[in-house]
C-alpha cells in the first residue's frame, strides 16, 4: 500500500455499470513526511475519507476486493484514514 | 486509476479474436489541471467516449473486470467520461 492525501474528486454520470454509486477521490501520493511523490491517482474509496484527510490506498487487483463480491473494476482504493503516523524515533 | 484525454482511434482487422466488436481508443494521460503527461495509452472503450473527451482508464488486471472485458486480453480500459474535475484550493 501507499500513503496519500485526498486532493480533490471526479464526477462521472456516463460509466461502467460496476461503477455505479462509487466515489471517485483524487489521490496525491505522499511520503511518510506528508511531502507530494508522484502523480495524482484517481481512487475508488471504502472508508469515507474527506478532502485532505491522510489515507493509505491499495493498487492492482486487490484494489477491487473491498467490494466483493461486486465487481467493480477500479485498480485503486482507499482503504484506510490515517490518524497517527510515526516515523524513525527510539525502541525496536 | 488515471485521467485522460482521447485523442485518437485504432483500427485493426488481424487481431485476438476476443478483441472483435471492441473500440480501441488512443488516450493521452493528462494531469487534473489539464496539462499532457507523457506517454499515450490504448484502451477499449465501454461507455461510447468520442475524441477529445476527458476520461479515466482503469488498468492492469482489474481492466478484465469492466463489464464486458471478462477473458479479453486487455489490460487497459475507458470506464468513465468525465463530467466535473474538482480539486480542493489547499493543494
């Protein structure tokens, strides 16, 4: 999975009937200190996630099993809203 | 996922026979704000895109996932016209 922020959104009334009533987020990759990394990436989301909340988002194949057993075709999700993150600092 | 522009078609006649009846688009990867990014992509259209329409394309092995596309040897697809692009004024 990836880290990102909720950047912004599309909306598309002609589409793919497995994408009926699915939100589409825009997605800018982030690195672990919230800097942009890459391009914006158009995500599927199960978690809610708002304009620019923290998430971490899955890509690929997997990215579609948060809606089983419906098939929607989307090779990108938001799976989760980050609250805290931790980075380096003393312990194992 | 990922934003494009169509900007072309593709007609072939000798291709996979699962490929019969299938639109193949020509689709230029753009930003949100509209600027070209590099590269172009070959997609099978879904939803009736025409040229110069703002769409996003679904890729890799969930592209067999659109209806339609169940064992076609595609791995990239249209499964969106664009509508409205809204970017939040934070960024």
């Amino acid at each position: 999975m990836q880290l990102g922020r909720v950047v912004g959104r599309i909306w598309a009334s002609v589409k793919n009937p497995g994408l009926e009533a699915q939100r589409l987020l825009l997605v800018q990759p982030v690195t672990p200190d919230l800097s942009a990394s890459g391009k914006v990436v158009i995500c599927t989301d199960c978690t809610g996630a708002g304009s620019g909340e923290v998430v971490y988002w899955v890509r690929g194949r997997e990215a579609s099993f948060p809606f089983q057993p419906g098939e929607v075709p989307t090779d990108a999700t938001v799976v989760g809203i980050v609250d805290e993150l931790h980075v380096g600092g003393g312990g194992a | 996922m990922t934003l494009g522009r169509v900007v072309g078609t593709i007609v072939a006649t000798r291709k996979d026979a699962r490929l019969e009846g299938h639109t193949l688009l020509i689709v230029k990867p753009v930003t949100p704000d509209g600027k070209e990014e590099a590269g172009y992509l070959i997609a099978v259209d879904t939803v009736g895109a025409g040229n110069r329409e703002l769409v996003f394309t679904v890729g890799g092995s969930s592209a067999r996932m659109a209806s339609g596309c169940k064992d076609k040897p595609v791995d990239c697809v249209i499964v969106g016209i664009v509508d409205g692009v809204s970017m939040d004024a934070a960024r």
